[in-house]
C-alpha cells in the first residue's frame, strides 16, 4: 500500500456515520485488552482535532462546488448527477455527496449553500461556498468555463462579509440567518483550488513549462490567501490537488502511448506536475504560518488518499479504480469526450448515451473527471483520521504512544 498503515479503516456506507465504521487492527506485541485502551485514547485524539468551528467558507472549484457553477452561469447539471444521496441533481458534478458535504456532516453543520444561489432562502449562519466548478486560480480566460476564479472569489467573500456586517447592524434578527462578526475571525476557510490550472496548461504546454508555471500558480494562490488573512481570517484548512493523472479523461486524451503511464496506469506527467505543486504549495504554507504565527495552516494531503485508493481500491470495496460509472465508451475507461454523462448523441447514425453504471458504490471515478460519492465518503473518512494533516493534529509519537501503557 502507498499510504502508511494506520489503526483505523473505512468502509462505504451511504447510510452510516464515520464514527460508527471504525475497525482495528490490533497490534499483536501487546495484550488485547492494553491496545483496546490505546486504541480508545488514540480516537479521543483523533475527535479532539476534528472542526469545531460553527462557521466555514469555503473557495475552490468543482470538488467543492455545491452549486455554484449551475446557479453562476447556468450550467447544465442534469440527471443522473445526485441520483444516490440527492435522489435528483443537487449543483454537484457527483452522484452524491463531495468531500466537503462530508466534513461539514463531521462538523454537524448543513451543507453550504452557494454564494450565488439567490433562490431557496438560502441560509448562511454556517457560512457560505464560494467555489464554482472549472475554476482556477490564475484569473480565468475569456474561453473558460468558469468565470470565478479564486482573486473573483475571494473579491465575493470581501463583498459578503461588507454586506453581512451592514445587514446585522440594520437588523439584529438577521443574526439568525448570516454570520456574526465573531464567526469571521474564529470561521474555518477551506481552499481546495489549483488542478484546473495544471490541467489547462497541459493543452498547450510542454511538461517543463508546465513544471516552470507552477511558481507563478502558487504566488497567485498566496496573495489570496494574504487578503482573507488581511480581513480576519485565521483558521486556513487547505487541499493540496489529486492525482490528476489518474482521471480517466486525462489517460483517455495523453495516455494512448504505454510509455506514458506510471505503473498504476495513470499518466506520469499529469501526476509528476500535481506532485510538484503540492510540494511547492505545502512549502507556501510553513512559509506564510512563519510569517504570520497568528495564522493557523492545515496543509491537506488529498493526493495521497486519492492515489492509495485507486491504487488499491479492490481493498477498501470497490471493482473498479480508473474506470468512470457515468459515461460511454466502455470499461476500462469509460469514457468519450463527445458523450458527457447524462447526454445522448448521435454517433456513426445511431443515438448513445452516457449512463450511469447500476452500482455506483463500486466505482472510484464518477465522470472521468470526477469521483464518485463512494470515493469521496472514503476520502474524508481518511482526512478525519488526521494522519494526512500537517501539521499533525495528532500528538501520539511512538514516545507517548508508550507513555499510555504506564499512564
């Protein structure tokens, strides 16, 4: 396995809370009922780093997006998109829940309603998403899909916080519905931003040049960081990027040569740039937290539960690692750029169509750009462990891990 082994595992349930999924593997040196105890200490640690905050905003794009793009710019999220959790298309390119929807679910709170939405009566008391799929975080270029990238976002959070501070002054009942001065300082702002950008200069970049770009991406990335710190934020809790090689798009557009894909199949320069980015952006955040020491960074390593699992998803209850449930073509990729997921088109004279695969639980990809709600309950599960945070939330080193056996 790629990951370290850890004490905890997960299996996908749609209907049963993290908490209650919990497995050990007890190790052997020791008495059953002495690891039982260390055991229960170690998830006592674990719970006391979980999100405490009452309030979250959010930037980033459609890994994050609960509805930003299709409220934004009206784009068309149709069927079978939401069909496992939602019943029906909720925003979100899934068939269900993000990463996002599951840690707020850790956190007890409602899934974020989007900046943009303006229909529904949408509640902001636990703050608001600002991520909107297609998204980057060098300014957007006329031709892209979204218009809202992370400078654009963080310009609407600057918005959303003038207008909220000026509403409750006007009208204190109004508390109840958007966030309190209070919830500005303490709130939690997630960042999960950066593969579009990566992905876009692949069209028409070399590897080297991409590798050259990613510099500039990040000193992006950090001004916007410097702006929400400079309006109160403190609590920054940031995603680095999936392996975006191993995206059944990607393979099926730059992996048709063997000599291009690593050993999980995936396409090796796609990967080797997401890799450098994450190091280069985890290197941004010890820099910007030394800077500012009141700021409080949590460096997330998404890429590395990602990878472990399509590595080796027949161990965590799926059949299929790379192939997408939602689309056309057939396995191993399922995937065809001119039969998105959920249209039909007419090819060589007959009408096809990118359905759904009947058991999405099986699969890691949803839409060969995407995962699916499996995939992403998997993913979170893993982060909530606290073993891909840094810093370590978890303070049980092999020093007082021992310490428990005399303490």
């Amino acid at each position: 396995m790629i990951a370290t082994q850890e004490i905890f595992s997960f299996k996908y349930s749609p209907s049963v809370n993290t908490s209650s999924i919990v497995s050990f593997n007890l190790l052997m040196d020791f008495p059953t009922f002495v690891i039982c105890q260390i055991l229960l200490h170690s998830i006592a640690k674990v719970e006391s780093f979980e999100f405490k905050y009452h309030t979250v905003f959010n930037f980033g794009d459609s890994n994050s997006d609960t509805g930003g793009l299709a409220a934004g710019i009206a784009f068309p999220i149709g069927p079978p998109h939401g069909q496992t959790f939602f019943q029906k298309p909720a925003g979100r390119l899934c068939d269900g829940r993000l990463i996002t929807d599951f840690l707020m679910d850790a956190m007890g709170l409602p899934f974020m309603n989007p900046y943009l939405d303006s229909v529904g009566a949408p509640n902001f008391k636990s703050g608001c998403n600002f991520a909107t799929g297609g998204s980057t975080i060098l300014p957007a270029k006329p031709n892209a899909i979204s218009p809202f990238s992370l400078d654009i976002q963080v310009a609407q959070f600057i918005r959303f916080k003038a207008r909220v501070l000026d509403v409750i002054t006007k009208d204190k009942k109004l508390q109840e519905f958007v966030p309190s001065p209070d919830d500005f300082k303490q709130g939690v702002y997630m960042l999960d931003i950066g593969q579009n950008d990566i992905d876009r200069a692949f069209g028409y970049m070399s590897q080297d040049q991409v590798f050259a770009l990613i510099p500039t991406i990040l000193s992006q990335f950090r001004l916007r960081i410097q702006k929400l710190y400079g309006e109160g934020g403190r609590n920054f809790w940031i995603h680095n990027t999936g392996p975006l090689g191993c995206l059944p798009r990607i393979i099926a557009t730059f992996g048709q040569n063997a000599s291009k894909l690593d050993q999980f199949q995936c396409v090796d320069s796609h990967n080797q740039a997401a890799k450098l980015f994450n190091l280069q952006l985890q290197s941004l955040c010890a820099e910007f937290q030394q800077q500012f020491p009141e700021a409080k960074l949590t460096y997330v390593d998404v890429y590395t539960i990602k990878l472990n699992l399509i590595a080796n998803y027949s161990q965590y209850g799926f059949k299929e690692g790379l192939g997408a449930c939602c689309g056309y073509g057939g396995l191993p990729l399922n995937y065809d750029s001119r039969v998105m997921c959920g249209q039909s088109k007419v090819l060589n004279g007959s009408v096809v169509r990118g359905d759904a695969c009947t058991n999405t639980t099986q699969y890691v990809n949803w839409d060969g750009n995407h995962y699916t709600e499996a995939a992403n309950h998997y993913i979170s599960s893993q982060i909530l462990t606290g073993n891909y945070l840094h810093p370590s939330p978890l303070s049980l080193k092999p020093t007082s891990f021992f310490s428990l056996l005399t303490g």
